[in-house]
C-alpha cells in the first residue's frame, strides 16, 4: 500500500455490486484519505462539505457517492431528465469527471451526459435531449441548455459543486446560485461540495444550500506534504528567463509546466524555450477548446516535455507524471500557489516546486508563505550558470482570435503585425 492511500479498502464500504466491480476494473483497492473520511457520511446519506486539493481522489469520492444514490433510487429507464447535476468551474474538469463517471458506471448502466462550451453544442444538446442520469458541466453552457428547456432539474437527487472557490474566483457563482436554487429542497437529495479551501463565502454556500453538511478536511499542508520539494530564487527581471533555462539544462526534467501571470508572458516563455530548443505547449485563455485538448494531449504523451500556461487556462488539468512545477511568476492569490503546486506529486507521487520571486511579484511572497504554513527554502541564483539565451520565436497566432484584445496589451503588434505594422518594438527582450 502506497504512503498517499487510508487502510480502509473500497471493498469494505457498502458500495452496489456494480460500483464494486467498476472499481476493480479500474485497479482502485484502498481509498485516499478524503475518500475514507468523506465516503462513510455519504453513503449514509448525509451531505458533505469537503476540503481538498486537486489529486486527493475527491472526483471518485463524489462519483461513487452519486452513483451509489441512483442505483438506490431503482431503474429509471424511461425517466429523460437528468438525476444527478455536478457542476464544474473549467471544460477540462468536467471532460475529467465524465470519463471517470463513465469507468465506475461501466457496469452500472447509467447515462451519463457533458456539456461544456468551446465545441459539440449540438451534439452535446442532443445527449442531454436524448435523456441522461448524471448530467456533468460548466455552468455557462448548462444555464444556455436549461433556459432553453433542454433539460429540467426537478427530477435531481444527488447535486455535485466541484472547486466551488474556482467558481467564485472565475465568476460563475451566480450561475451556480441560478441551479442550487431551482433543484428539489437539500433534505430531497444528496448535497456534495467540494473546494481547495473552505473559506467563509464557500461556507456560506454550504450552509445555504445543503442539508446541514458535514466538513470533512484534509489540510493543504498535509496534502503537500514531504513529497513536494519546494524552493524559490530571488531573480531580478532581466535573470528571470536565463535562470529558467539554466536550471532546465542543469535539471532535465521529464515534464514540467511553468506557469506565468499573463498571456503576454506566457508568449514570451514559450518564444524563448521554443527558441532554445525546448518543445513546449502554450496554454491560454484564448487558445480555442480544441487546440487546448490537441495541445494537452501532445503533452501528456511527452511529445512535448513543458507546458506553458497561465492560472486560468490550468485549472482543472489532470495532468499525470508532471515532475516539476516552475513558477516563472510568483501567483498574487497564496491559493494558486497551492493549486499550481498540486499539478506535481499527485497520486502519492514526489515532485519539484521551483519559484521566482522576482522584483514584480515578490511581494506576494509573505501571503503565500503564511498560507501555506511554512517558509519556502531559499535558493541562489548565483549557483546557477545563466547565460545569454537564443532569441525567442514568436508563437503563431490566428488573428481573428485577438479582435477582442484590449489596447494596452503588452506585446499587440507583435502577435498581428499586419494589422498593425508601426509597432515592431520587441517588449519581451526586457523580459
């Protein structure tokens, strides 16, 4: 039994045959911890408020909670609205949940149904029509489906929020306000909710809309743990991109990805690995849904061994064998910290945090350090041989994807230089 799992076995919890045999299948024998504290409460039938970090196991705490409800509820076969909603904040999540959904049902004969924007409206509109049992998705696309009368919500008997400080963060909490207040009252169904953090407002949201939830905790401190080697250098600016590429040459790494603010820098890293000859993958906000998934699955085949990408564009991957995490720029929420950390060591695995506090983002250093509870160790950037690097190669873009970029964005003519030829002026040489 590896370090990251409980000694309490799926097989013991009072699980339908069908789940049982589902999780065989999957090869999963003992819980994580949120698993072991979460499940028990669940299956007998008591709503839960859950803290945990992304790569603890919480989406099959969930799923196996919210199939095991249905299955109780008898056949429903010539029932078409959905009887499950779960809910979350990015498309990459919600792709995750329903392949996981569709392994532990495997046997169970539920339907399980997705929708997300970015692609497959029609298709993903015809599903739910079509009828469904568990009805996973982003907030946006499920509100534009429901308003249509595509689906109704008084047939639901298990509700899933998943990453609800995600939903407030990225602005969907009205949306979710939209669902919690239109599905049957929480003493009708089974109320999950799940975040990174259980801040006062995810509290609140709890208690307003569940039936007396249970907390159930697994401190971020724990969820790091020993596995995780962090450390963080003090670069001034202009050291920032020599030192990132030092320290890959020194170190190799299998697959990392290296997180920046913007999506300025985030051209500028790519431009510069690119031009060092590091095969990388750039992941942002406007990068359309299908370049997304093509790009991450490159990644994950090792096609490409870094990925560039911004908070937004990251949250929600699962991602495995990431070996390192490098944060090019220090995050200004100590949470994303947390959460970009996550995206090594995950599944009882170890990894490797490296960040840059530089003259920009250092101040964010203190909130980071008290959140997470201990100082980060210091690293010199005089250890490390920086020297001058390869221009950097300016990322293909398609112009009409930036028609909406705003006009102080840093780097504009750079990215549509027909468009506007006067302005040639590299920006991110200074970088």
């Amino acid at each position: 039994m590896t370090a990251h799992l409980s000694d309490t076995r799926f097989s013991s919890l009072p699980l339908h045959t069908h789940l049982q045999q589902g999780l065989s299948d999957a090869g999963f024998e003992f819980c994580t911890p949120i698993q072991a504290q979460s499940l028990p409460l669940l299956l007998a039938g008591k709503d839960v408020a859950g803290q945990a970090q992304t790569g603890t196991g919480k989406t099959i705490a969930f799923l196996l909670a919210t199939l095991q409800r249905l299955l109780e509820d008898g056949d429903n076969e010539n029932q078409k609205q959905p009887r499950a909603l779960i809910l979350a904040p990015t498309r990459e999540l919600a792709i995750q949940i329903a392949k996981d959904a569709t392994l532990l049902s495997k046997y169970a004969g539920l339907r399980i149904a997705l929708a997300h924007g970015g692609k497959d409206y029609q298709k993903q509109r015809d599903a739910i029509s079509d009828g469904c049992d568990v009805l996973i998705g982003t907030p946006g696309r499920l509100l534009d489906y429901h308003k249509q009368r595509v689906f109704g919500l008084k047939q639901i008997r298990a509700m899933v929020l998943d990453e609800a400080d995600r939903m407030f963060d990225l602005g969907f909490i009205k949306d979710v306000r939209y669902f919690l207040r239109r599905i049957p009252a929480p003493g009708q169904r089974l109320g999950m909710l799940f975040s990174a953090t259980l801040s006062y407002k995810v509290l609140e949201l709890a208690y307003e809309h569940m039936n007396n939830p249970e907390k159930v905790q697994v401190a971020p401190e724990k969820v790091m743990g020993d596995r995780i080697e962090e450390s963080v250098f003090y670069p001034a600016n202009d050291e920032k991109i020599p030192l990132l590429l030092a320290l890959i040459k020194r170190i190799e790494p299998a697959r990392a990805i290296v997180f920046v603010n913007t999506k300025h820098t985030a051209d500028s890293v790519w431009g510069y690995l690119e031009g060092n000859g590091y095969k990388a993958a750039l992941l942002s906000g406007d990068v359309p849904q299908k370049k997304r998934e093509r790009l991450l699955t490159h990644f994950q085949d090792g096609e490409f061994p870094f990925l560039v990408a911004t908070d937004v564009a990251a949250r929600g991957l699962h991602i495995p064998e990431v070996s390192h995490v490098f944060n090019f720029d220090l995050p200004q929420d100590s949470e994303d910290y947390v959460h970009r950390i996550g995206r090594t060591a995950r599944a009882g695995a170890s990894g490797t945090a490296i960040s840059f506090a530089c003259e920009e983002y250092v101040f964010s250093l203190p909130d980071i350090e008290e959140y997470i509870k201990h100082k980060l160790p210091v690293a010199s950037t005089a250890d490390e041989t920086l020297t001058t690097p390869q221009p950097a190669i300016k990322p293909e873009r398609n112009p009409s994807r930036h028609h909406h970029a705003g006009k102080n964005q840093s780097g504009d003519g750079k990215k549509r230089p027909r468009r506007r030829p006067k302005k040639t002026v590299n920006s991110d040489a200074n970088q």
